[in-house]
C-alpha cells in the first residue's frame, strides 16, 4: 500500500515560510523557534515538499536540494568517559549526514557516472569499520560527498530536526567542523535547526562550552525564527483535516470555540478535536473558550500536549508563567524581561498595558493547565 504524504496549502504558514527561503535564498543559516505542540513537523515538511521549494524559487529549485537530518536516527554511541568517545561520536554525526544526503539525493542524477561513483565509494569508505582511522576520516569523506555535489552547482540545504538532541549527543567539536565546512562554501552549504529553544538557551541549559560552540552558534544569530500557533485560515484548514481523518462533523460554533480554547496551536488542537466526542453532555451554547478550556485540560491527552509546551520552556519562562496565574512572584531582572518576550513571541503570553500592566497566559486551555497543576516546576 503507497504511504500517502499530507499535504498543505500553498499559503501554509506563509509568513514564515517566506522567511525561511528567504535566508536559503542568501545562503544563510536559520533557527526555527517553537514549542512544543506548535506544529513544527508540520512547518518541516511543509518547506522540504517539491512543490514549496518550486513555488517558493521557482528557477532556483532547480539547483537546491533540501536534506532532512534527525538527530533521534543517530545509533548507541558510547559515553562521554569512553577511550575516544569524542572522535567515535564525531563520526555517527557526519555518518548520519552523509547517509541522509544518499537516501536524499540518490540516484545522484546530478553527477556524472565517475562523480556517482565516487560518492559511493566515499560513502562506502567512511563506514567501513576495518579502517584504523574511519572516525578520525569521517570529516574527510563527508567534505568530498559535500565538493562532488556542490561542483555540480548545488545548493544543499541540511534541515536539522530535533536539534536539541544532535546538541546532546555530539562535541562542540563536531560544530567547529560543521563551521569550517560552511566557511569554504558559503552560498552553497545552509543549515537550518529546528528546536523548542533558541540554540544559545540550549546550550546554557545543556553546560556545553559555549565558546568552544560559539563559531556555529552566531551563524543563527541573525535568523532566529520563532514559530507560533497556526493563523486563522491555518487553524480552519486543521480543523477540516481532521474532520476528514475522524469522519465528524461539527458545527462553526463549536469550530470556533476549539480554535479560541487551543490558541491554535497544532498539537492541541488535534489532542481537543479528537477528545470533542467525549463530551456528549456539554452544552455548546452556555460554553466560553475559558470553559471549554478548563475541559479540555481534564483529558489526558490534552495534559500530555501542554506538559509537552511546559517542558521545552526554561526556568525563567516557567517562572513567569506561574507568577502571571498568580501562583508565584518574580524579580524583574535581565531573565525574567527576556523570557517574558520570549513568551510573548510563542504566543504563550499577552501584555496588557491598560488599565494596568498585566500578563496574561495564552492559550485558555494552557492557563487551565497550570492552574490545575501548582506543583508544576517544583
């Protein structure tokens, strides 16, 4: 049976999107920003479709190719206090790259038979365990994969999914290398990550050697792309796929008020339509989004989708989110004015300035949630 791909609109997420290609038309390096339960999956494959790429650069499609990385594919690796763990782990990243740019780019159409050849012979090389120095060489072998192709006229464009996890498991010397090779073909090598954090705050949160990391971090610098909850249209378009896939249907007002409840953000607005027939006793006409949010928070699989938003905040963010439910007090200080922008650009909490400064927790069902749940962060 053929796996049936979704697709989306081509006016899907279309302001970050926009975005996006912008900085790949530059050459430049991209953070994708969002919480958990925003939807960047969706957003990935999205921008990593044929048809986006063509719609987005039309003639410059032609030469760009998109690579999916997901750190989650890496093999064991042996700890950290392991004889040469560094140099072993090194290697499983450029592995893991360097197998994706096959599945990606094979049957290689873009080069020549001799090219074609070399290219497998490098891919067969840097994993060939007989070799004494395979892990030291696993740079080497990449760095030719990467020149016969660019040769060629590509541009490759590595999409690294849960980077959070490729940040844990590999050395900052890793990312030096990932650097160094960007800085002999820029233009032509992109990197874009896609994290529940911005990659400064992971690495903080993770201890890792933030200068030995810092040359690959400021190629985000300028590009941080936050990602929040879908637009309106977005929203509507969500609803309409998963009536299709539940085989329901409901009316605008109980539409409407999902969409207000959830704030719009992805995962919470399947966790909330998938549970919407559970609730035969509601009475739709009486029901606010504050109500329906305080239900919706009774289901476990909406728990499990805002525990996954609270768990990809920090400690600054958490603490200002329970001090705007009232739960807590805070320290206006450098962290805390900083997370409460970066909450605000989440779409995870509104400023209000009249009559008074007030912060209000968004969306009504995430409020629920850490109301429900003072112990949270504890």
């Amino acid at each position: 049976m053929a796996i049936v791909k979704r697709k989306y609109g081509a006016d899907f997420r279309r302001e970050e999107v926009r975005r996006i290609f912008k900085t790949w038309q530059a050459g430049d390096a991209s953070s994708i920003v969002g919480v958990g339960s925003v939807g960047k999956s969706n957003l990935l494959r999205h921008i990593a479709d044929e048809a986006t790429i063509r719609g987005q650069l039309g003639e410059d499609s032609l030469s760009t190719r998109i690579i999916i990385v997901d750190a989650n594919l890496l093999g064991p690796l042996p700890s950290y206090d392991q004889p040469n763990s560094e140099q072993y782990r090194c290697w499983a990243g450029f592995e893991l790259i360097m197998h994706r740019m096959f599945i990606s780019l094979y049957p290689f159409s873009q080069l020549s038979a001799d090219d074609a050849r070399r290219f497998y012979d490098a891919y067969q090389a840097l994993q060939d365990g007989s070799n004494p120095l395979f892990a030291y060489m696993g740079v080497r072998y990449f760095e030719l994969g990467l020149e016969l192709f660019m040769r060629s006229g590509l541009k490759l464009v590595f999409l690294f999914d849960e980077f959070e996890e490729m940040l844990r498991q590999m050395p900052p010397k890793f990312f030096q290398m990932l650097r160094g090779l960007r800085d002999q073909r820029k233009g032509q090598l992109v990197f874009t990550t896609f994290s529940r954090s911005s990659i400064p705050t992971l690495v903080e949160r993770m201890n890792i050697d933030a200068l030995a990391v810092e040359p690959f971090v400021e190629l985000f610098a300028d590009n941080v792309i936050y990602i929040g909850p879908y637009n309106e249209q977005d929203g509507k378009n969500m609803l309409l796929s998963l009536a299709q896939r539940l085989n329901v249907t409901y009316n605008d007002l109980i539409n409407g008020l999902v969409l207000t409840a959830t704030g719009r953000f992805a995962g919470l607005l399947r966790a909330a339509y998938s549970a919407i027939p559970d609730a035969q006793t509601v009475d739709w006409e009486k029901q606010t989004a504050e109500t329906l949010g305080a239900w919706l928070v009774t289901q476990e699989s909406v728990r499990a989708e805002c525990n996954s938003i609270w768990m990809g905040l920090n400690p600054s963010e958490q603490l200002v989110l329970k001090a705007a439910t009232r739960m807590h007090t805070y320290s206006i200080n450098k962290d805390t004015e900083t997370a409460v922008t970066k909450l605000v650009q989440k779409k995870l909490l509104r400023v209000s300035k009249q009559p008074e400064h007030t912060l209000t927790v968004e969306p009504p069902v995430f409020r629920s949630f850490l109301l429900t749940n003072p112990d949270l962060g504890q």
